[in-house]
C-alpha cells in the first residue's frame, strides 16, 4: 500500500480527521450499519455483561449493544469521532466513550465479558499487540468478536484466524459473511479467552 493511500485511509477511518474523515464517516454510517447489527446479534447478550467496543465508529452497534448489555464502554483514538460517539449516545447511562486504542485500551485486567470491533482490524498498526490487549480485558470465559472488510484485511481470513489463536484464544472460528445489500465481504471470527 503506498504512503498516500495509507495517509488517506487513515484520515477517513482510523484517525478521522477533516475533510477525509467528514467523508470517512459518512461512508462508515451508510456500511457499517448491517455489519454492526450482524456482530451484536452474534455476541447474544443477555442483560448483564460488560461489553468493549474497539473504534465505534458511526455507533449503530454501540447503540445495540448498550439496550441488551448492562455496561458498554467504547474506545476511539479519533477526537471528532469520540465526541460524535459521546453526543449519539447521550442518553444512554450505561455506555461511555472513551480515548484509547485497541493495543492501549486502557481497561482493567479481565473487566469485560464481550469485546466487538467492526471494520477496524484491518488499522491496528500492531494487530499481534492488539489482540493480546484485547485477551488481557476480557474475562475469562468472555467472547471475542471481530469484522472487518475481508478485501482490506492483511494475511486474509487464515491469518486473522492465526494471530487470534497466537494471542491465546480458544475456540476460534472465522468465516467470511456477505451485509445483505452491497456490503462488502466481512471475514469474522469469533473466539473465546480460555
């Protein structure tokens, strides 16, 4: 990938900022939606969980997960995209948006029971670190959850499925899933810290 392809990814969806990211999070509320909704379902909470949600993005999945868990914190390097998040979820006393990356989310150890994260993988800068923080935040027993853009993901679906099984997880299972409408490929995985 060249250095302005990746400086405009960046700037549009992992840092948005200006212009990109206006047009980044615009792009990021039409597509994410079905994909956002697809990974709650799939985490099938109950009621009582604590629930991480890496870079939240256009928060249709935050939202979910704040009506059907108990705690739901999100973590987003990106200022605009934080307080965008902040002013979305308002009026929901169980969901805050806080800065933090998903290799430093800073969480306490084992406080969560469910982590998600939607079309963001493919931007961690250190994917190895990541999904270490993300076993270090899960209690034992919680579920892991990713999806993200299959085309965009580095190493595919056998090398997401391959560093989350590095980083200590049990049970994980990848597949590729297609958003009804025009959604591109997801490769999703889910797994579990024994």
């Amino acid at each position: 990938m060249s250095g302005f392809v990746a400086f405009a990814l960046d700037r549009a969806f992992g840092h948005p900022s200006g212009l990109l990211g206006t047009v980044g999070g615009a792009l990021m509320a039409r597509g994410n939606a079905a994909v956002e909704q697809q990974v709650v379902r799939l985490a099938r909470l109950s009621g009582g969980e604590a629930v991480l949600v890496i870079g939240p993005g256009p928060v249709v999945g935050l939202l979910a997960a704040g009506e059907q868990a108990a705690r739901v914190v999100a973590i987003e390097p990106s200022p605009r995209m934080r307080q965008a998040a902040s002013r979305r979820c308002a009026a929901m006393s169980n969901v805050t948006v806080q800065d933090g990356t998903a290799e430093e989310t800073g969480q306490p150890d084992a406080a969560f029971d469910v982590v998600l994260s939607v079309n963001n993988v493919q931007l961690w800068p250190d994917r190895a670190t990541a999904l270490a923080e993300l076993h270090r935040v899960l209690s034992p027993g919680g579920v892991l959850l990713l999806s993200t853009h299959e085309r965009w993901l580095p190493g595919g679906r056998a090398g997401l499925h391959a560093d989350v099984q590095a980083a200590g997880f049990a049970d994980a299972q990848t597949w590729a899933w297609q958003p009804p409408a025009r959604g591109t490929t997801q490769a999703q995985t889910r797994a579990t810290r024994p």
